[in-house]
C-alpha cells in the first residue's frame, strides 16, 4: 500500500484519553490513507513504506482538527446597539422582553437570501477556521417561520458542501416566540407550526441532525420542550439544550431525561441536574464567550461536574447577540480564565468531548487509526500555549480528510 500522505518530524497531541497528558507522542509521525489516519506514533517506530505526499512539519505540535459543538454561525444583520445597551446597564433578559433580543435578529434574517447568508456566515466561518476549527455545528432559529427555518439549514448544508469544515446541523426551531405569534392563542399555533410542520418537513429535506431549544423563562416551558422532544424521537434525531443559563429551570434534568447529546450553557444546573447529566452520559458544553458579554456572575459548577464525572465541552457559541465570538481558540483562553479548566480540560473540550456533544466519537476529535485524518498543525512548543495566548495566530496548516487546505 503507497499512502496518501505521510506526516513526521512533529509532536503530536492525539487527545486519547487515560495516558499521557494530552495523548502526546514526540518526535512522531503520522500515515494517512483514504482520508483516514492509519497509524499514528513515535518515528522511531514507522513502519518502511512509500507516501503521494510527505509532509515535513519541522517540530510542530499537531492535533486533532478543532470542534466547535454549539454556533449560530447562519443570520441576518447584527445586534452592536443591544450591546451598546447591555454596556449601559440593560440586562438582557430585560432587551429581550422589550422585543430585542433573539427576536430582533428574526427580520433581517428573513429578508435575507440563501446566497446573502451563506456569504456572511463564511466571514464569520473564517474566523473559525484561522483558529484552527475543522468541524462546526450550526444552528437554525433566527428564522421562526417554516421557510426562513429551512433556508437556514440549507445554507448550513452549503457551508458543510463548499466552505472546507464538516458541519453538523441543529433545528432550533423553539428559539424564541416570532412577533406575528404573541397575540392571544399565538404561541399553541407556533407549537403547532415548529413542532408539527418545519421539523418534519426539514427532517424529510435531509437538512437535520439533531434537534435543540432554549428553555428558559424568557423562551419555551420544560412542557413545551419535551413537546419538541417527543417529535424529535418518533423521527429518530437526537436533541440537545440550551439549559439552566439564566435560571435553574430543570433544563439539565429534562436534557438527561431525553439521553440528550448535551445541554448547554447551564450556569444555574442544580447539584441534581448536574448528577441527572451524569447518569445519562450528557456532554455539559460551555459557553464562556456568552458568559463574557453577558457580564455574567454565575459561571457553570465546573467543580460538580468534575465531581459527578460530565464531561465539559468548550464552543464559541458564536451569535450576533450574545457571543459575537469567531475564534476557537479564544473561547478555549476564556474557559480557562472564567471557568478554570486546565488547558488540558479545555483541549479535550474542543476535540475529543466536542465530538460526543455531536454524536461524532467514532469520526473526528482523537488523532487515532480509522478515524478522519482531520488535523490542525501549530506553532506552539506545547499544547498548553492553545490556551494562553488571547489573540496571538498560532495555526501554521491544517487538514481535512487529509487534504491541506490553503
């Protein structure tokens, strides 16, 4: 067998779990064939072989391709007034019910077209990939009819066909109640209309991947959440949460309850909720860019998720609201200084958990034989700097299905 491409002279982080810290191997190398890695480990130990390619990395530091498990990379216009707002003392959960919010993002995304949105979410996906993201999942929600819904998970199927990452799609349809829904009887209708027609219909489309909502106060009822669930079972689609950001709703609970790929946000999980996640293997992801420029106080139960043994994701949750953030490794930065992960926490939670937060384990987020040969090669001289520096570009090349891009 000639291989398609043979990587050395680097140092690699494969993120397997249970061995040295970060899954290091130095002075490595890596054989990649059919756009799959097969076998990584110490130079010292490759096997004689002939490659199409070989790619000399000069002592670089490679990883796994960065997973960003919770964007809503897809939407019309921006919201740098309600920032303004915030940074004046409005709370958001006070724009919100004055009509901004979620909601103010709903007009301009809806007069946008396919082409209009897939060319401003591939500035947004720029960032992304500078910062070494090779997957991404994006999020419906800022269209709250059925045809603006739909144009944006055929939008992110595009970016997953065209842009260069491997996308992961989210009906958000239970994202907020649209304006022409909040007279009286209007929000069964919405139920109705977002549970009972866009889902399937999208489902049929082939454009879903996993179903989410946001339950909270400000948004839809636990009741009406596990509405959305139920449907999402009968078709066969995992689901995920926006869970306990602003409250402790039961958001963590209900997300367990479902065996729900993750729940997300969760600064206000409850001891019980957190122990509910546990037992049902729920991926807590963290946002730490929402909690940045919310000004929040209260950060996720880091220390009872360790405790309980929940794995922690990190994302950028990258909005036009809430966290207008477009670099991975700047949220990974922001998980250590908010939050305090260990850099080592907070790789995993871009590779390796990111992964099961996108039900993707056995595809991408380790460096390991059969798995997508989907790598991110740094200058760095130890995977901790990932994490340290806060702005510095640190990606020298990267791979997808073990092509270079760019």
């Amino acid at each position: 067998m000639i291989a398609d491409r043979l990587i050395f002279d680097c140092h690699v982080a494969t993120m397997e779990a249970g061995g040295a810290a970060y899954g290091a191997i130095e002075d490595a190398a890596i054989v990649i064939f059919d756009g799959r890695i097969s076998w990584v480990g110490r130079r010292s130990d490759l096997p004689s072989m002939e490659a199409h390619h070989i790619d000399r990395l000069d002592g670089r530091w490679v990883t796994p391709g960065l997973i960003d498990c919770h964007t809503h990379l897809v939407f019309g216009g921006d919201r740098s007034g309600e920032f303004e707002r915030r940074l004046g003392g409005a709370t958001y959960e006070q724009i919100a019910r004055e009509g901004g919010g979620i909601v103010s993002s709903v007009a301009a995304t809806r007069a946008a077209s396919e082409d209009e949105l897939y060319a401003s979410a591939l500035t947004r996906l720029e960032g992304l990939k500078t910062t070494g993201v090779t997957t991404v999942e994006i999020k419906s929600g800022y269209g709250l009819d059925r045809d603006s819904e739909l144009k944006m998970l055929r939008v992110a199927r595009r970016i997953g066909r065209e842009a260069g990452v491997r996308v992961r799609t989210s009906y958000l349809g239970l994202h907020a109640l649209p304006p022409e829904h909040r007279a009286e009887g209007g929000r069964e209708a919405y139920l109705d209309l977002a549970v009972d027609e866009i889902l399937p219909m999208a489902h049929a489309e082939g454009l879903v991947d996993a179903v989410d909502a946001y339950c909270e106060p400000i948004a839809f009822s636990v009741g009406e959440t596990a509405r959305l669930f139920d449907r999402a079972r009968d078709l066969g689609l995992p689901v995920k949460l926006h869970a306990d950001q602003l409250s402790d709703g039961g958001g963590a609970a209900l997300a367990a309850r479902y065996g729900a790929l993750s729940a997300d946000h969760i600064e206000y999980a409850s001891e019980a909720g957190v122990a509910a996640m546990a037992e049902a293997g729920v991926v807590a992801v963290l946002l730490p860019g929402a909690y940045l420029m919310l000004r929040e106080t209260t950060p996720p139960p880091v220390d009872l998720l360790r405790r309980h043994g929940v794995d922690m994701a990190v994302a950028t949750d990258c909005n036009p609201g809430t966290s207008p953030v477009a670099s991975m490794t700047a949220a990974l930065n922001l998980a250590c200084v908010q939050f305090r992960l260990t850099p080592e926490e907070a790789l995993a939670g871009a590779t390796r958990i990111a992964a099961r937060a996108l039900g993707l384990s056995d595809t991408v987020g380790r460096i390991a034989p059969c798995l997508a040969a989907d790598l991110a090669v740094w200058d760095v001289s130890r995977p901790a700097e990932l994490c340290y520096w806060l702005g510095k570009p640190l990606l020298a090349r990267q791979y997808v299905a073990g092509n270079h891009l760019g």
